[in-house]
C-alpha cells in the first residue's frame, strides 16, 4: 500500500513539475506541445478506428487436412490482346443474399470492401433480415461520412467469416437489373476480399488446381518454407528480390494477374533501360491507363527461386501500385505452382 502511495506522489510530482515547465514556456513552445499532442491522440484513434474494420472472425478448419475454396479465373480484352487470366474470383454466400456471388480475390487491397452500387442493387432483393449500407462518422474522419455493412457474414465452401464493420467504396461499382440478380448463372460481384481476411492465417494458393485455403496450421510435412517475407504497416505482403547483386523488395499483388513484374517510372532504372516491347492498356479502380514493357536482361530470384529474365511493365500513371516498394508482381511468376504465404510467422513456400 505504502509502496502505491509512493509511485502516485511520484506521478503527481512529475505531473505537477510538466504543469509548472508548461506554464513558463513561451506562447509558441505551448502550441507547439499542444499540436503534438493532439496529433498523437488523433494516432491512436485513428489506428483503433482502423482496426475495427478489419477483423474477421473465421471459423477454424481441421488440422489434419486443408479446406479447400475454389476460385475462378475471368478474362478481359485489353487492346487488341484477350487474356484468360485476368483476374481472380472467389464463390461466396452473404447471409441474407439469395444467391451465389463473387468477390474479387486481390491482396492487393488492404481491406475486404463492398462496391456500394452492386452491393444497393442486391439488397433490393435481399431477405429482410439481411445487412444494410449504413452511414457513419467517427472522429477519425470527422470532416467526411463514410458508409459500411455492419454485422455481415460471408460463407466461402465450408468456412464462415464474420465481421462487424465493412468498408463500402461509395460511388463505386455498377447498378445491377433486377433480372441479372435472379438469374442464378449471372456473374455478380459485389467487391474485393483483401489482405486483411487473411491476417494471422496461412493462405494456400493451388493455381493449377484454381483453388485456395486458409488455416491456423498447416498439415505436417506440406511444404518446406524458402524464404522470410515481409509485412508493410497494413499486412500487404513483401517479397525479397535479387537482381544484378541489388537487394529489391517487390510487392505481391494477385488482383495484378497480367504481369511477370510491374514497376514505376521512378524504379524502372533500378532494373532496365532497355526499348518498350509492349503496351497495354489496363483500368485501377475504373481509371484506365497504358503500362509499357520491356524484357529485364538478366536472371533474377524471388524468394530463393531463380528465374529466367521476363518482362517488366512500367506503370506510367502510379494508378493501383504499391509505391513505397520497388515492384509488383503477381500471379504471371506462379500459375503453374502452388504457393504459400504464412502471415503469421512471416515466411513464403513453393510446391
């Protein structure tokens, strides 16, 4: 008891000494402290704010075996190319939704979003006691209004996630007819699983298989992990690049299904300046651009596997590019392997 009283005369002694060096400094110093400290009040709100919207609650699976999920691929002409590979889709059920749908599968994204006009215009004929769009405002974001899905639960072949607060993208997306929302075969996409759905798990992805898993552990003797990864402040993952003796860190982005590596005319030097072989023209987030490609002129390797020389893109506009790496690449390097990216322990396998 004595040894408590202590430490809180302590703390009030300490309180009372800031008091008295506060009042004695001049008008500056004092806004200065006072900006300093809201603004790492406003951190701590805003990183709490952060994380409620993006916590899944995800049913577990059996340790002995993997649960798998299949994913579909979907094609896209761009220019005068068709690409069957242009991008990943995963079959989900939304309590509340009496169909099928397909969210986008990019890791790319850091939070799983809803597409505010598709989502609208399948709630039109949900059930009653579905989810709803809701507006909102925090303190974080005080000087806009945000929108969400509150209380949603999405079912992905045998496992369930759960979240209590989803991002919608307002003024994104397409009003879906009525008709196309009940014809079971129509392909509707309401929007994009990110990176945060699979935090804290291992994420299995079986390309020649199109399917994928997520667990807490995998079965034992699965794959021999190659190389440490990293995770940027939002849980996207890094990968470790070797080229030309140069230590590059390279982004893993599968919603960027078309390219080997992609760049920024800012990084481009670091790898080559050879001609532009390529162009083509792509859309971020409904913006289209033209990237342009060259062909690197030396063997590379990505998390301790070689590679011969590919091609890589150069992103003229920055548009849906991680810029704080090097490079990204995507799902071009692995569609004939199966990959492993652990999240928990920060490390990537290939079978």
């Amino acid at each position: 008891m004595g040894k408590v009283l202590l430490l809180t005369c302590g703390f009030q002694i300490k309180i009372s000494t800031f008091h008295i060096t506060f009042i004695g400094m001049n008008v500056v110093k004092r806004i200065i402290i006072v900006i300093i400290f809201l603004g790492l009040i406003y951190g701590v709100l805003l990183v709490s704010f952060r994380k409620s919207y993006n916590h899944w609650e995800i049913s577990e699976g059996t340790k002995d075996s993997i649960n798998w999920i299949p994913f579909v691929w979907r094609g896209d002409s761009l220019g005068d190319k068709y690409y069957e590979h242009a991008a990943m889709f995963i079959p989900v059920h939304i309590a509340g939704i009496r169909r099928q749908v397909y969210f986008q599968f990019d890791l790319g994204s850091d939070y799983t979003v809803f597409y505010e006009y598709n989502t609208q215009s399948l709630l039109s004929n949900a059930n009653k006691d579905s989810f709803d769009i809701k507006t909102v405002s925090s303190f974080p974001f005080f000087w806009k209004k945000a929108k969400e899905v509150s209380n949603v639960t999405l079912y992905l072949n045998r496992q369930q996630a759960f979240n209590k607060h989803c991002f919608v993208m307002q003024g994104y997306g397409t009003e879906i007819a009525t008709d196309s929302i009940k014809d079971q075969n129509s392909f509707i996409v309401p929007g994009t699983i990110g990176s945060d759905f699979f935090q804290d798990k291992i994420l299995v992805i079986d390309y020649p298989g199109q399917r994928f898993a997520f667990c807490n552990d995998l079965p034992k003797g699965y794959i021999n992990f190659c190389a440490s990864i990293k995770l940027d402040k939002n849980g996207g993952v890094i990968l470790p690049m070797k080229y030309k003796g140069e230590d590059l860190n390279i982004f893993f982005d599968n919603g960027a299904s078309l390219f080997p590596l992609l760049s920024t005319e800012q990084n481009i030097s670091e790898f080559d300046t050879g001609p532009d072989i390529d162009t083509v023209p792509i859309s971020s987030w409904g913006v289209t651009h033209n990237v342009t490609g060259r062909m690197l002129q030396d063997s590379f390797t990505l998390c301790g596997i070689k590679f011969p020389p590919r091609e890589i893109y150069v992103n003229h506009s920055g548009l849906g590019i991680d810029k704080h790496t090097d490079a990204t690449t995507g799902n071009a390097l692995f569609e004939h392997n199966i990959i492993v990216i652990d999240f928990k322990h920060k490390r990537f396998g290939l079978k």
